[in-house]
C-alpha cells in the first residue's frame, strides 16, 4: 500500500462520512457517501456494501476508485486512489458483515469491498497541495 501512513489512518477514524468515487468504464463518473469505510485487518480499505448499485457495477467494470480524507478537524486532508475488489464470501466477507450488524442489526452488508491504496495526495490549501504524499 502506497503512503497510507498512520497519520492518515488516524485521521480516518475521525471522519463519519467519505465521498468515493468510481465511474464506468467509459468515464462516467459516479460519487456516493460511504458510512462504513475503515482499514481491515489485510491493510487495505475496507467499504462494506450495503445499498450500492452503480457503485457496485462501475467497480466490477473499472476497479480505479478514489476517496478523500477530509473533516474540520483534520491538520491535514488527502486524496487516495486504488483499485477495488468485491468479496462476497470468505472470512473477510464474515467479519465485515459482523461489523456491519454492530452498528445496525438490518444493514444487509451485501459485499465487501476492499481496496488497495496505489497513490495518496495531499489536497489540504497550500503548496504541496495536488502533491503526492511520501
């Protein structure tokens, strides 16, 4: 995983609401609130899927998806692109639907869906915005 630090993830835990962005394989973009976003047990981002539609269908046509760490109390914000892969069984699967229903017993937590950091930006106002981190 590329400069997914642990400041970054630290700041993760602060955020309730991420914005991820996919789009089709012909570039039609699509950006949806993700309310279940964390790091996983493997290292890789962890989004449990529980209404995602075409979402779902830009992942399983183009894997590239983005997301933004950024709330009031972040010191500072980024952009983290990777690719995207659907888990639908397996003991990951398992423990995300377990997570899913701590948090509300009727989430359906139809797949997981993990990512693999590649590149993370800082998009915080100032010179090094726009600059990759590491």
């Amino acid at each position: 995983m590329s400069g997914l630090t642990p400041e970054i993830m630290e700041e993760m835990k602060k955020q309730r609401t991420f914005s991820l962005a996919t789009s089709t394989k012909d570039g039609i973009p699509n950006v949806v609130p993700i309310g279940m976003l964390y790091v996983g047990d493997d290292g890789k981002i962890w989004v449990i899927d529980n209404y995602l539609k075409k979402t779902l269908k830009n992942i399983k046509e183009n894997p590239c998806v983005a997301f933004f760490v950024w709330n009031p109390e972040c010191k500072e914000s980024y952009q983290l692109k990777g690719r995207a892969e659907i888990v639908s069984s397996g003991a990951d699967y398992e423990k995300a639907v377990a997570f899913a229903h701590s948090k509300r017993e009727t989430f359906p937590a139809k797949n997981l869906i993990k990512i693999d950091v590649t590149e993370v930006y800082y998009v915080t106002p100032g010179d090094h915005a726009g600059n990759l981190c590491g």
